[in-house]
C-alpha cells in the first residue's frame, strides 16, 4: 500500500518558501510596519553582492556661507565632499527538526502555518538584532552626546514626559526628525498607569496604533533593562533610523529540507543575508569578531562601531532611566 502521508518536503519547495519566508517576515515586524527600520534597495543588492563589510559612499551636506555680491569680487565655488558609512553583513541559520509536523498539521494549510511560524521567529529575532545594535552605538565613545542617564539621579530618575522631553532635545534643532519611541513593556506599563498613552486609528486601518507625547511606541522586551538595580533603557529613533536590505550570496543556500530515515525525522534549514545598519554609523569591528559575520553580542560592543556622520543627523538618542 503507497504511504500516502503528506511529508513535509511534499509541501515546501525551497525558492518559493525563501521568498514567501522573506516577505511575511517583512509583513510581520513591527520595527519595519512602524518605520524604525526601512527597507532599501540599495542595501540588497550589496548584500547579495559578496564580501562582509559593505561600503557605502554618500554626498555630504553643502556647507561654508553665502558671500556678499560684489562687482570686484569673483564668486568663490566650494566642491561636493564624500564619505562612506560601513556596514556588516549578517549570516544567520536555524534548523528545525519534526518527527509528525506534517500530521500534525492536516485539515490545515501546511504551507501557510509553517511559513506563519518560521517568518514570526525571524521577525523576532531580528527584533533582537536591532537592539543588539542600539547597545553597540550608544556605546560607542561618539554617541555619549546622544545619551541621557538620569537612573542615578536622587529625584526624577524615573520615565516621564519631563524625562522623554530632556532626551529629545539631545538632537537640538533636529529632534524634530524623532518619530518612535522604543520601549520594554514594564516602561509602556508605568506610562500607561500616567495615562499618557493614547490609541491611534490610522485611516488606513482598523488597527490601533499607540503613541506617547506623538511618538509611535514600539514595545519591546528584548529592550535592554537591569533587574537588580531596576534601570532601563528607552530609544527615541527617526524614521529610518536602521535601514534593511537582505539578499541571496552565490553559493549560499536560504533553505533546504532532509530526510532522515533512520531516526524518522525531517529537517527544515533557513539561512538568512541580511544587512542592519543604523543610519550614520560604520561597523568597524570585523577584526575583533570570532566568526565570517559577528554574533548578537559582538554587535553589541561599543568600540565595534564609529560616527560616519554629523551627531544632529544621527537619528537616535537613548534614555537610560528607572520607573
């Protein structure tokens, strides 16, 4: 009698399954609905393109003064000025292995619950790549500006309006380019028993969307936060403020399945190339890293990174602070 079990390499075939992984992991991230991290094109091709550290050259703003308009005098003309931001190319794989995943599964679309899980745990854990790379730029000697600590502070250590106000206005004239606020859910908590978060309904949607003094809140528990001493960190981020690209590297595999017979299991591999690089910033740590692309806590070392830009156009301050 033919074994008519549906198999789970039935069910998935590998290009389609990457390109269906890679964009419902898109539709899933908050980070990427909310408009903390974009996508840019540009980016996917350098992360298909080979090499870890990417260059990326970039015009510099116009600057000097205007002269006064002289008949006796010639207008002086300043050059366009370059310079590049360097990003790292992260190489991540997961496996997951099911004696009955399959069966499990009939009466359902196998493809759609498969997929839903496996773009939910990339969507996650690239939520935690970003805040490994918040850690590692605001420790960064040349983000200490872009830093408010008021934890140690006798009176108004804690999160408030106050508190949120002082950290923006690390950006000078250019807080204004601030849009989200990123937050542990106990932070989200405190601010909601102030009763100073409200539910937005975008026209487009029936969704509601929180905001706190205008930022869009994105609540994270991956958001760096001290149990012993109660101290969190809450980031204030520009749109854009991370930019995206992911890719396929030639001769890099995105998925495969196998068949093990003899222990009856089958084995789903996904790989994924991607590039997370916060705007304004260089990676600048691939001599200090243990593996080809550097780990969730590599990216989380300060000295890992350097400014590539002027302070007012880097589009993030951080408020380290108790509730």
């Amino acid at each position: 009698m033919a074994d008519e079990t549906t198999k789970l390499e039935d069910i998935i075939q590998p290009e389609l399954f990457t390109q269906y992984v890679l964009e419902r992991t898109t539709e899933k991230s908050e980070l990427i609905s909310s408009g903390a991290v974009q996508n840019n094109p540009q980016l996917d091709i350098l992360a298909r393109g080979g090499g870890t550290v990417l260059k990326m050259p970039k015009w510099n703003a116009l600057g000097g003064e205007s002269q006064v308009f002289s008949d006796a005098d010639d207008i002086e003309t300043d050059k366009l000025t370059s310079s590049k931001e360097q990003a790292t190319l992260l190489l991540r794989t997961k496996g997951w292995s099911a004696h009955d995943l399959a069966g499990a599964l009939a009466g359902d679309d196998p493809m759609n619950r498969i997929v839903e899980q496996v773009a939910t745990w990339w969507a996650n854990d690239e939520k935690k790549n970003v805040i490994s790379i918040l850690k590692g730029v605001f420790a960064c000697t040349g983000m200490k500006s872009h830093v408010l600590d008021i934890s140690k502070e006798a009176t108004g250590s804690g999160i408030s309006a106050k508190s949120i106000l002082d950290a923006k206005q690390l950006m000078g004239d250019n807080a204004s380019k601030l849009a989200l606020i990123y937050m542990h859910s106990a932070v989200l908590t405190e601010l909601q028993k102030q009763q100073l978060v409200s539910n937005v309904f975008p026209s487009d949607t029936k969704v509601a969307i929180q905001t706190y003094l205008g930022y869009r809140v994105i609540t994270d528990d991956s958001a760096p936060v001290s149990v012993e001493d109660g101290v969190f960190t809450t980031y204030l981020l520009a749109d854009g403020a991370i930019q995206r690209g992911v890719g396929t590297p030639v001769d890099f595999v995105p998925t495969e399945i196998e068949r093990d017979a003899k222990k009856s299991t089958t084995n789903l591999y996904n790989r994924s190339a991607k590039v997370l690089h916060p705007k304004g910033m260089s990676w600048i740590g691939s001599a200090n890293i243990k593996k080809e692309t550097p780990s969730n806590e590599e990216l989380a070392v300060g000295t890992n990174w350097a400014t590539a830009s002027d302070l007012k156009n880097i589009g993030m301050v951080a408020l380290v602070h108790k509730i």
